[in-house]
C-alpha cells in the first residue's frame, strides 16, 4: 500500500467534522470518519477503544475488516488484557508496529489480542484519545501489509484523535447519565414494588387478625358464653347430676378442637416442628377431608428437605403461598385431584402446584386476590412465581422458583438480625 506524504489540512479537519456531526453513538462515529480519515491514513481496520470512567475496563468499537470486536457484538476486556494497555494507561504516547504478528508488544499471557491475528492485522498505528490531558482510549489503524505505517504518520494519527476525543467523551458522558437515569427509575420501581407489597402484607395480616377475631367471636366465644351459662345454672341448683355434665364436657371439648383449627391456622406448628414437607402434606389432607366432594392429591416430597434449611419467615411465606394455593383449588375451583411437587431445579428451591379444576381464567372474581396474595408474598422474598393453565389447558399450574442465592442471602440476613 503506497501513499505520497500528506500533511493533514484544514479542509482534511473540516471534512472529519462534517463526517461526525450529527452521530449519535460510538458505532456511527467510526464508520462516518473512516472513509475521511483513510485519504490521511490508509487503513484495512479502523477502531476505537474507549475506556470505562473507573480505568479498569475497556470497548472497542470498530469498521473495515470485520473482527472479534464487532461493531455490532463490541467487545469489552479489562484494561489489564488489551494489547495497548501501556496506550491507555498513560505509559506511552503512542504505539506503532511494523508487523503485529510478529510484535512481542502484542504477545503475553492472557492477552486481548487474538483478534489482531485471526484478522490477519499487521501494520499497526495507535494514537491516544485525550481530553484535558487525560487518556479516554485509543484511535487504532491497522493494514494486513507489513509496514505501511512511519513515524510521520503519528502527527496525523494524533490530530485525528485530538478532533475525535471530544467528541467520544460526550457521547459517554451522555451514556452514564442515561444509565444513572435508568438505575434511579429501576430503583423507584422497585421501591414502589416494595411499598406496594409491604401494604398489601399488612391488607392479608389485618384480615387475618379480623378472621381470627371473627372465629373467635363465632364459635369459640359463643360456646364459651353457653357453657358459662350452663355452669351458673348448676351453681344455683347445686346439682351434679351427670347427665347435666356430659353436654358440657362435650361442649368444652368441641371448643378446644376449634380453637385448635383456628391456632393451625394462624400458626402452623407442623411446619415449625416436623418440617416443610409434613407440613404439606398435613395441609392436603385437611383440605382433602373438609371438601364438599371427593378430591384426591398426590404430593412428591422427595427433596423438601431443601426447604428447611431456609429462613424461618421464607419458609412460612412459602407455606402461605401453597396453603393459598390449595385452598383455591378446593374453594373455587371444582377441582377433582391437587398434585404438589416439592424439590429443586433451576438452581433453587422449587414448588408445584396443579389442579384440574375450572382455571384462574374462568373465575377472576373471586381468585383473582388470591393470586394477587401469592404474587406479593413471592416478591417479598425474592421468589418468581408463574400461574399457568394445566397441561391440557384444564385447570392450573403453579410453579414458584426460589434462588439458592437468594436463599442463602435470606438465611445471612436473618440470622444477622436474630
């Protein structure tokens, strides 16, 4: 490749602003400037290498022969790997090689820099990209001949790189203001996400705490008031006669099989004392006897030990969210036959639920809160879960994902509160 010596002038200068005005990113700068730029410097590759606001990383944007960094799938490498790490750092002023190929500059261990080879890049000239004296990356010129380029050629190489510095580093100032826009959005979203979860938490622990009081009030206080009574009629006649007694006996003892269902309810002590597994199942099974028609359940329980090692409150919002799930089937959905898959996969803690009733679809009404309650538990700890029709598109699919990660962080947390 021969050129005669050029001087890079005014109109050279004008014509690369001309080139970039307009642009709106990296990629675009590039393949505007090259055709302007190889009149002064002949090149088979063009690219520019911007590094990252910390100095740690580095990008390459580039045009002409096509290579691992793609201007379409940039590439991004630690400073410490690239091939002109002394460039970036401020170690040199410029680097040129006759023949990369052959070039020790370009050939240690781990090196970023089997592009170059594969590309069959060999003449190389890179100039620094500087603003207020400080390197934001290189403007980098390659040929596949051996020693197209001379140590005249890093004037002009520097003067194209002092027109182009500036303009690279407003397009990454912009970049990092809209990332930070960005981030603070995803972090008001998520904020809110939680806010709205939180209220949501305290709507389900209020009506709980007024379905136990209503219970309360219902049965287990109304059979206290006629026992009481009962008593006071004893007291004043004196009697003991037995057949007064047993009716009462009885009485006490329905009294403590309800207050034992509604304490199960607020509290599952299976859980908390034969693990996650039984808990489940002791669930089923209540659920099974007190539906108006015959339902079957299978439940694999194969791996639920992974569930205990979890935190005590991941755990019981796990259990919620089954017990919720369950009682749906039961309640609103008709459903002959509840299946339960309790183990791992995908890297976490995993759960199934699937019934064969009618399907969330066809009742919104009335299980739509029901979902709603499960989705906001799930967020609250990390979990993804996903409902979905049944294989045959009968009935409904549960599945809810926990991370092992998540777990693990949930687990520090809590024994860091404890």
């Amino acid at each position: 490749m021969q050129r005669s010596d050029l001087k890079i002038e005014m109109p050279e200068i004008l014509s690369i602003l001309n080139a970039i005005a307009g642009q709106l990113d990296f990629r675009s700068v590039i393949r505007a400037v090259s055709n302007e730029i190889k009149v002064l410097l002949p090149h088979d590759h063009l690219d520019v290498a911007v590094v990252s606001v910390d100095g740690a990383m580095v990008t390459a944007y580039e045009t002409g022969l096509h290579t691992e960094w793609d201007a379409e799938a940039t590439a991004s490498a630690p400073v410490a790997i690239s091939p002109i790490r002394d460039l970036l750092t401020g170690k040199v002023d410029y680097i040129i090689t006759d023949d990369a190929q052959d070039d020790p500059r370009f050939h240690f261990e781990g090196a970023f820099s089997h592009a170059i080879f594969a590309a069959g890049l060999r003449s190389r000239l890179h100039a620094p990209l500087k603003v207020e004296g400080r390197v934001i990356g290189a403007l980098s010129f390659s040929t596949q001949v051996v020693g197209t380029y001379r140590e005249s050629d890093v004037r002009q190489a520097r003067i194209v790189g002092d027109i182009l510095a500036p303009y690279f580093f407003a397009l990454q100032q912009s970049e990092l203001v809209r990332e930070r826009e960005l981030a603070k959005v995803e972090a008001e979203a998520r904020a809110e996400g939680l806010r709205t979860g939180a209220l949501h938490l305290t709507e389900e622990l209020e009506n709980a705490r007024q379905a136990i009081g209503m219970d309360l009030h219902d049965e287990t206080l109304a059979d206290l008031s006629r026992i009481a009574r009962s008593l006071r009629r004893l007291a004043a006649s004196r009697s003991l006669d037995g057949n007064e007694l047993t009716p009462l006996l009885e009485e006490v003892e329905h009294c403590v099989r309800e207050l034992r269902v509604i304490i199960d309810k607020a509290k599952p002590s299976v859980l908390q004392f034969f693990g996650f597994g039984q808990a489940v199942e002791s669930l089923l099974e209540r659920s099974v006897g007190t539906a108006p028609e015959s339902l079957e359940y299978s439940l694999d329980e194969a791996n639920a030990a992974i569930f205990d090692d979890l935190p005590p409150n991941t755990v019981v919002a796990l259990y919620r969210i089954v017990q919720e799930a369950i009682n749906n089937a039961v309640r609103h959905a008709d459903a002959r036959m509840i299946r339960v898959v309790l183990g791992s996969g995908a890297g976490g803690a995993r759960v199934v639920i699937e019934d064969d009733g009618q399907g969330f679809t066809q009742t919104p009404g009335r299980r739509s809160g029901g979902l709603s309650n499960m989705f906001t538990r799930a967020s609250l700890i990390g979990a993804d879960l996903r409902a979905s029709p049944s294989e045959g598109g009968k009935g409904t699919r549960l599945e809810l994902t926990l991370p092992l990660a998540k777990s693990g962080s949930l687990k520090e947390q809590a024994g860091a509160n404890a």
